[in-house]
C-alpha cells in the first residue's frame, strides 16, 4: 500500500462505546496529524505528532485519546462520544513538522447515535 | 488567529466557461496550499504557493498568490465535469499550523 491509509472507513458508535480510528502512512514522514471535518466548517486541527511526540492539542476534549507508537502509526481512541461528534476524521502526514505539504488519508466517517 | 475566507462557497460553473475562487487571509503567512476533494475521498494536494506572485499552473487550473493582498486565485479555464469537487486553500506559517478555508464545492453543468 502506498500514501495514508486509515481504518476503518465509516463507524457507528453508541455514546457509551470506546472504539478507536488507526491511521498508517508508507511515505516515511515523521510527522503526523488529526483533523476534524464537518459538514459546512473549515477543517479543524485536533492534534500534531513529531517523531512519536505530541506537539499539539488543539483544547481537544478528553473524549478523544491520541497514540502514535511510531512514526509510521498514529490512533485516535474514542470514547463516550457526543453525537456532535459525529464527522469526517482526517489523518494527514508530512515529511516534519513544519516542512512540506501535507499527505491526507481518506478519512473515517463517524457517526454517533 | 490565522483566518481563512474562502468565496464563493458554492459554484455551479457551465462547461466551457472560466471562472476563479478567491481565498483571503487575515494575517501573514509563507506558504499555501490549494487541495481539491471529491465526495467521500481524501484531500488531494493541487499547488503550493510560497512566494508573492508565484503563480502555478496544471491542465486547466492556474493559482497565483499576492502576499500583500493576502490573496490567492484558483482560476479554472473552460470548465469540464471532472473539475466538480470541492476546494479547499489553506493557509500557514512558519509554525506548520494550516488554517483551512471552509471550501467551495464546484458543480460543473452541460
């Protein structure tokens, strides 16, 4: 596989649920990145790894728990969701923080009941 | 706070016909970027742009930016179905923080 790929495509998820999105990118980049997108909203950085560190939260709220064990690997873990979280999660990479465009995975679309 | 305004919003666009998105920004920036995304698929990157006055051309998009402005153009030359997807510019600084513009869904018609 090639570029950013990201698991699943679509969840439905219960508020009471934990169920988490995975995120693989084969471009070797160190950085990596969460973005959220709504319907009729500018797409909203949620947060930033570097070299497996996390260098941005963007007042993300607890419910939703980043891990990136790798540079290669990052995971949003998910967890008594709201039903306005319900959206299109977008996984981006780029070769380091700051340096170069960035690479977007096709997203997992969520939907909370 | 970096802000991004993208316009139109929305644009139904008549093939054969040339039109532009503009994207403004609030404060200054050294690069941005134009994606195209189509429905349910992944941002695609279109152009950077990273100097004043750097204009970039692919088949029939060109995008040019003017840094004092604060002010990018996609100009699309005669329009074709396939151009229907939305755009998004995006805008950032030194500090890789891109500041996303709401998009313009382009609809292209016979």
């Amino acid at each position: 596989e090639t570029g950013v790929t990201q698991t699943p495509r679509h969840l439905v998820m219960g508020m009471t649920n934990k169920k988490s999105l995975k995120c693989e990118q084969h471009l070797g980049h160190n950085a990596m990145y969460w973005y959220k997108q709504s319907a009729k909203k500018p797409l909203e950085l949620m947060f930033v790894y570097n070299f497996k560190e996390q260098t941005e939260n963007n007042s993300v709220p607890s419910r939703f728990s980043p891990e990136c064990p790798n540079s290669s690997h990052l995971f949003l873990h998910l967890h008594t969701l709201q039903p306005e979280d319900s959206a299109l999660y977008l996984c981006a990479s780029s070769p380091g923080q700051g340096a170069g465009e960035l690479f977007f995975g096709e997203g997992s679309r969520l939907t909370v009941l | 706070e970096l802000k991004v305004e993208q316009n139109p919003l929305f644009l139904s666009m008549q093939e054969g016909k040339n039109y532009t998105i503009y994207c403004n920004y609030s404060t200054t920036s050294d690069r941005l970027y134009w994606y195209r995304q189509d429905p349910g698929k992944s941002l695609e990157s279109l152009f950077v742009l990273l100097s004043n006055g750097a204009v970039k051309q692919e088949g029939r998009l060109m995008a040019s930016l003017d840094t004092k402005a604060r002010l990018s153009t996609l100009h699309i030359t005669a329009a074709v179905h396939d151009l229907s997807a939305t755009y998004f510019c995006a805008v950032g600084r030194n500090d890789y923080k891109l500041s996303f513009g709401a998009g313009t869904t382009v609809t292209v018609r016979a």
